[in-house]
C-alpha cells in the first residue's frame, strides 16, 4: 500500500471535494479578462454560498481565447442541489448575460473525482486576494491523459507507484490526480464530456521558465523516455492534451 492510500477515505472526503469539474470555455477574440473581470468580481462568494466550492480560475497560457477553471462539491447530490439553487438563483439571473455574451462554447467539461484518497486538491490555508498574487509568475500545469476503460486501474496503479515518484524526483510533485466520475449528470442543463475516460495530473511551477527546464530534465531522462514513459503510453486511447494555466488574483491555487 502506498503512503497516499494510507490515508482512509473518511478523512480524505473531509479534506478534499470528492466531485469535481474542469470547465474550458471558448471565448470571442479578446474577451477574456472582461470574462474574468465578471467571474472574480461577482461569480465566486456567490457560488460557494450554496455549497461548492470554487477551486481556481485561469489564463490559458497557450489559448489567449480560454478561459479555464475548477469547482468542486461533496458528492453528486450535493452537485444537483448548489447547482439548482445557482443557476435558478437572483446573483446567475443578474450576470449571466454579461458573461454568456464572452463565450463561444462552455460545453467542454470534464466531471472528474480523485484517483485514489487525498489525491484532491488540499485547499487548506488558501486565501484568496493575497496582494502578492498580481505578481506572481505561477504556472500550473494539467496533463490530460485518455486511457482505455478495461485498463484503468492497472494506468492508476502504475502512475502511483512509479510516475509520481519520477515527478518529485525531477522538482515537480504531483498537486493532484483525478479520474472521470462516471455518475450520472443530474444537473443536464450543464452538459458534461460523458464519453471520455481520463486521468488529470496537476503540477505546479513557480514560473513557466521552470516547466520548461523541468520539461527538459524530464524528457532526457532514460528512466522516463526509454522506460516509464512507453508503459504508461500502452494504456493511451487518444493523445495526450496538456494545459498551460496561469491562476487569475482570485484563483485559490
């Protein structure tokens, strides 16, 4: 057993939110801080005052017409309830076409929960509005891996093991994993990516100068390209999507 799944499950749904969402929404040219300008000002406080728990919003680095972010809930029931009273509430009836009027498309979502006790998002002593936020460099950095449904839990096993491990050892720990939640989507009026079935491991950087030296350091090492690498790849169903994500002042991460 490893040191991560020592920690019971009792305990990790306390510490973690046991349902969470990967939301990219696309957005017209140039429209996103004015997205992100709403967001932060009037969407966050709000949201989290029925219940969820809004993880962090950002730039997508590569993507200047991305906005991306996570929020998270105690289980799928507790999802349809915050949901409902959101999204039927007065603060969504109020701002919502001022956001909706940014986004092309915000149907690409992914409903994810850990891969395995306390590989969630620890948020623990996150403040918000810091004022060295708006000067910080921070990266953080989401690998999309899609994986073959009949060979999931051998992909999970076997990134625990031996992938975390490699990515502390080059400077990167892992700052958390997830999995598609295959529940049902109760709350359809939000659309969820049903058909996908992915791992998400999210690391963070204290610049994106240092991803790139990490990512240097990771592919010349022979124990990652000649031998990790080609197992963890057998298990692939699609390619690898990677996100570049820089947190907006409000993010918690």
């Amino acid at each position: 057993m490893s040191e991560h799944s020592s920690v019971t499950l009792a305990t990790a749904t306390e510490l973690f939110s046991a349902v969470v969402e990967l939301r990219q929404y696309t957005l017209h040219p140039g429209r996103r801080d004015e997205l992100i300008d709403v967001f932060d000002t009037h969407l966050v406080e709000t949201q989290e005052a029925t219940g969820m728990k809004v993880i962090a919003q950002f730039r997508d680095l590569d993507r200047p017409d991305h906005f991306v972010w996570l929020r998270g809930f105690d289980d799928m029931a507790a999802r349809k309830a915050a949901l409902e009273a959101f999204y039927g509430g007065p603060v969504w009836a109020a701002h919502k076409d001022a956001a909706n009027a940014t986004m092309i498309d915000s149907d690409d979502v992914l409903l994810l929960k850990p891969a395995w006790p306390a590989s969630g998002f620890d948020l623990s002593g996150k403040v918000r509005d810091l004022p060295e936020k708006a000067q910080a460099e921070t990266l953080i950095t989401a690998t999309i891996c899609h994986i073959t449904p009949a060979s999931e839990a051998e992909f999970i096993a076997l990134f625990e093991s031996e992938t975390i491990p490699l990515l502390a050892r080059l400077g990167a720990p892992l700052l958390a994993g997830f999995v598609t939640e295959h529940a049902e989507n109760t709350f359809p009026r939000l659309p969820v990516r049903i058909s996908e079935n992915v791992l998400i491991a999210f690391q963070i950087f204290e610049s994106a100068k240092a991803h790139a030296l990490y990512e240097a350091a990771l592919y010349s090492d022979p124990s990652w390209v000649d031998g990790l690498l080609p197992r963890l790849l057998s298990h692939f169903s699609g390619p690898v999507q990677r996100l570049r994500l820089v947190p907006t002042q409000r993010s918690l991460l």
